[in-house]
C-alpha cells in the first residue's frame, strides 16, 4: 500500500507535537529505499518522496550507522514486510489509523507497534 495525504497529515500532526516538546527530529523519507533525510523544522514538506513498495530495513541500519540518532520512530500504513535488520537504539513502528493490523506487524518483528486512533 502506499502512504496517502490523510496519513501524511496525520503523521506530520504527530511529528509537529513531539517537534513542540523541544526534541530535535530528522525525517528520512523512502519505501525500499532512502530518498532524502533532512531536519524538521515544525512544518510539514511541500513534497514527500517515497510512498512505493516499502522496505524499512535500510532505515533500520542508517539509524544504527548514525550514532547521533537515539531512537526510530517508523511512521507507515504497516505494509511494510517483514523485518530482518536488528536495531540496536530504541524503535517505535507508528501504524496510521487506517493502516494495517497491529498484530500481523508485530508477527513481522516490529517489535512495539501503536496504532493513531481515529478522532471521530
């Protein structure tokens, strides 16, 4: 599946909350790949890359290439295979609210997995 408009605003939304806290976040954005990781400022990006087939694994081993980084938050619809690489940081897998089931992530071996719940 890919990650539509209503999720990317709901992860943004997410992201602008921790972002006011005063921790500092670096987004990378891709699907089987990393197209592109810059710094969030408190806005949400004009233009998302990504959204294809997805594979989370490379930004698992960027994460632990990267020592600056003290925990991964993944952000994703949950349709994103199994996972094979081990982190060696904290990880959070962050399922939108109209995303995949929480247990069939957790049998993958994502580990923690939440699920945003709708606001209706």
């Amino acid at each position: 599946g890919s990650v539509q408009k209503a999720d990317l605003l709901e992860f943004f939304s997410e992201i602008y909350h921790m972002h006011k806290t005063g921790v500092s976040i670096t987004i990378a954005e891709g699907d089987a790949q990393i197209h592109s990781v810059y710094e969030y400022k408190g806005s949400m990006p004009e233009f998302v890359t990504g959204r294809g087939g997805t594979d989370m694994n490379p930004f698992i081993e960027y994460f632990n290439k990267n020592r600056q980084f003290n925990s991964l938050i993944i952000l994703t619809d949950g349709f994103i295979g199994e996972r094979t690489v081990k982190s060696f940081k904290p990880m959070l897998t962050v399922i939108c609210s109209n995303g995949e089931d929480l247990d069939k992530l957790r049998e993958e071996g994502w580990g923690n997995v939440i699920k945003i719940q709708h606001n209706d």
